[in-house]
C-alpha cells in the first residue's frame, strides 16, 4: 500500500521540469538598416556549438508573411520554434480571406509578446530578433531581446554588433542611402565584427525586402587582411605576458 500511495516530495522535486539554462548552438551578429527602397539585412552563417565553430551553412533570416523579414542571432533550435509559431499565426491570418495581411508592425508586435511572455515563465527563448518590412509604402525596422526588450530605429544590430557596428552605422547612415550604398556599409559592419568576434565566420548572407518582396542572396566571403602586425602577435606587450 505504501507503494501505491503518491509521494508529495515528488511533487516538489526540481529535477522533474527543467530550462534551458545555456544555449547549445548559436549564430551570431544580425545588421540591419533602412535604406532608400526598404530594409536591408545581413548575418554571417555560422553556427557555434559552444566555442567551436561547428556549423558553417545556417541560414538565420527568413522572410515572414508578405511584408516582413526576420533574423536571429542565438540559440538556433529556438529561432526554429519562433519560426514555427509566425507559420502559425501567418496562416490564421490568411484563414480569413479578407484581403489583408498582418505587416512589419503587428509582427514585430507579436514577438514581443511572446519573448516577454516566454521569459515570465523563465523558459525564455534565447534569442535577439531584428524584424524589418515594408507595408504600403511605410518601412519598418525593430529588434527584440530574448526578455523582451524591444524598439524601432533607422538601423539595428544584435550581440557584437550592437558595440562594434552601431557605431559605425551612427556616423555613415542617412536616409536616402542608395541599395548599392547600403550593402556597402553592411559589408564595412560584418568586416569589422569578423576581425573582432571569434564567433563570426566569412561566409554571409544580405537580404533586402521591398514593396515586390524579399530577395536573399547566394553566400559569399569578404575580401578580408590579416597582415597587420596586431594579429601576428597579439600578446606583444601585454600584461602579464610570456
């Protein structure tokens, strides 16, 4: 009979619901900016398992609906369970026949609410989000963090990118930038973080949304330098060094 009855310490015992408490795979930096025509967007395809650059072929922006354009920086598995629930709402959407499509605005609006919602519950998803669009003319570029943080700007960036590439964006971006402009100087910002993040790799993607929709390119690499005397020894002169 004893063995029969319930327990109550197992009601109790924290190793009975777990979280994900560090994230496994990750991509890194997402840059994106306005631009004359709309929004442009870049990542690098990198995928880390912990420090190690395991994978090098994961696409992080994918478009969403008609009007909007998503990228992630973070845990990969949980961009591809977000992706899961916009292929949901996206479809409801289009349940209803009405000829309206939910825009830039309502998606961004909805993340935020299920980052923040997702983090009350301490289950957050680990990623920063940059949603860009365009709707009836009217451009659209907010980012979101994994506790639900959010805003609009004229041009965004996640993880590294907000400390090495805003910067630059700040001092080089203006309204009328033209689409070769802007690749331009989102090429100069994934430049930068490849030099400086140890998570970033030379093979990205830009992709760019429009009125006519979302084009995303074929991967390719940076012409990059790596003569600089800082790189042969970076120890030189260090603290503490040997």
């Amino acid at each position: 009979m004893e063995s029969n009855q319930a327990k109550p310490g197992l009601l109790c015992n924290p190793e009975a619901s777990q979280r994900t408490l560090y994230p496994y795979v990750t991509g890194t930096s997402v840059v994106a900016l306005k631009y004359k025509d709309g929004i442009l967007m870049a990542a690098d395809m990198g995928g880390s398992y912990g420090s190690t650059l395991r994978y090098k072929s994961v696409e992080r922006m994918k478009p969403i609906g008609k009007h909007s354009l998503l990228g992630a920086s973070g845990e990969i598995s949980d961009f591809q369970e977000l992706l899961r629930y916009l292929d949901e709402l996206i479809l409801y959407d289009n349940m209803w026949d009405d000829g309206n499509s939910l825009g830039p605005k309502e998606v961004h609006n909805y993340l935020t609410r299920v980052m923040y919602n997702r983090r009350n519950k301490f289950n957050p998803l680990w990623n920063s989000l940059v949603l860009g669009g365009v709707k009836k003319g009217q451009k659209y570029l907010g980012m979101v963090s994994m506790i639900g943080v959010n805003f609009e700007d004229n041009h965004v960036a996640t993880g590294f990118g907000n400390h090495l590439a805003r910067p630059i964006l700040r001092d080089e971006w203006h309204e009328n930038l033209t689409f070769e402009e802007g690749v331009k100087l989102l090429e100069k910002c994934m430049r930068v973080l490849l030099y400086r993040d140890r998570s970033a790799v030379n093979k990205l993607q830009i992709s760019k949304i429009t009125e006519e929709g979302v084009t995303i390119s074929q991967p390719y690499s940076l012409k990059t330098f790596w003569g600089f005397s800082a790189f042969e020894n970076p120890t030189l002169g260090a603290e503490g060094s040997w």
